[in-house]
C-alpha cells in the first residue's frame, strides 16, 4: 500500500541519520525534499540515487498535490526537509496533512530536531514546553511575542538566525534579565557551543563576538524558574 513516510534528516551531523531513515530512503520511489541540492547531498553521502522533487514553502500545495498522483499510482514517497523533522518550523505540515485526507498512510521516521536536542541539555524543568520557532523580524511585533510568552508558566524554544540573535537576546533581558536562557550554536556540528545562565549574561557574552555564525535554537525558562 501507497504511503507517505515523513522522515528527520541529521541537523548537522551526518552520523545522526537512522537506519531506518536509511532504509526508507533506499526503498522509496521519489523523494520530496524542501532542496533538491541539498537532498541530493545526503543522498549522494548515503549512496541513494532515486527521483527528487522540490516540496518547499513556496510551492508546497502544488507540490503536494505532485505527492498525490504518486501516491494515488501505488507508489512510496519519504518527504524530507533541509534539516531536522519536517513540519518543525519548516515544510512539511501541508503535505502530511493532504495526504491524510486523501486517504493515505503518513507514517513518522524519527529523527534529529534542533527543538528535542536543546531540550534535553537546556536542564529546563518546565513541564510544560512551548515550541514557538522563529519570531517575527519586526522590532515591535518581536517584543510583543516575546511579552506574552514570557508571562507564562512555561518554557518556549525558538529559533533564530545569527543576523537578529543578539536583538533577540536584548529583547529578553530587557523583559527579563534575570530569567534562564539556553542557547544552542550549530548543534551536532564541529564547532557546536552551549551557553546557559540569566538572559543579561548571555548576552554580554554573545555581544563580545566580532561576528555571530551559526544558526541559534534559544530556550527561555518559564517564569516560574528564574
């Protein structure tokens, strides 16, 4: 039976691919990736050479309904992001979605994720976790999220790129200096750091860079732990 197979893809390091992945991978009849060049890289590392197409935000109900006629003619399908799970602040939720209606099976192949990673080494006790992904890049739009998720009694994960970190740090230790932070740079990678600590330290530390590289996962404890 036809199905959708929606798998996690390493967020850095190659190694932390799955056999699983792997073998599903092997076994599909197309892949719909978010890249097609970047697919083709790990596919290429993996020895995997199979159909690609390009499912990324831009065009991803068009291309899922691409998804469909393959599914609909009995074929499999993996679906694959840049990096990570799919659907986790990337593409993804579309398709799954889509292909559910259509009556198909869309099955999970874990994987790496930026979210789960910085979780489990934030020593966040939160017990509930909100997973906010990337703010607006708008100052006042920004600052206002951040108000309101700040207020809770919970923990919130997001994500930002090295251009705005160091807004988004100021953003924080203005609303709150003194709350816990954990950022994540370029997880599982060669040149991977963890900083943890109050918000107005973690920026003092990060604002003595000359450049900021890397991507940046961000947890902010909630207001119940300071």
């Amino acid at each position: 039976m036809a199905a959708l197979y929606i798998i996690g893809t390493p967020i850095g390091n190659l190694g932390d691919i799955t056999f699983r992945a792997v073998e599903t991978l092997k076994k599909a009849d197309l892949v719909a990736c978010e890249d097609t060049r970047r697919t083709l890289k790990l596919l290429s590392h993996l020895g995997i050479r199979v159909k690609m197409i390009s499912c990324r935000s831009q065009n991803e109900e068009f291309a899922a309904e691409k998804v469909l006629e393959a599914l609909n003619q009995g074929q499999t399908v993996a679906y694959v992001s840049d990096a990570g799970t799919p659907a986790l602040s990337d593409p993804g939720a579309v398709l799954a979605a889509m292909a559910a209606q259509a009556g198909h099976d869309v099955i999970p192949i874990p994987g790496p994720s930026a979210f789960a990673s910085l979780l489990s080494v934030a020593g966040c006790r939160d017990k509930t976790v909100i997973f906010e992904g990337f703010l607006s890049p708008k100052p006042g739009r920004r600052k206002s999220r951040l108000r309101e998720l700040m207020a809770m009694n919970a923990a919130c994960v997001l994500y930002e790129s090295p251009f705005r970190i160091i807004k988004l740090l100021g953003d924080i230790a203005e609303i709150d200096s003194g709350r816990y932070i954990c950022v994540g740079r370029e997880m599982t990678k060669v040149h991977e750091e963890y900083i943890r600590g109050p918000a107005v330290e973690i920026l003092a530390n990060l604002s003595e860079k000359k450049e900021q590289i890397g991507e940046f996962s961000v947890l902010i404890a909630g207001n119940n732990l300071k």
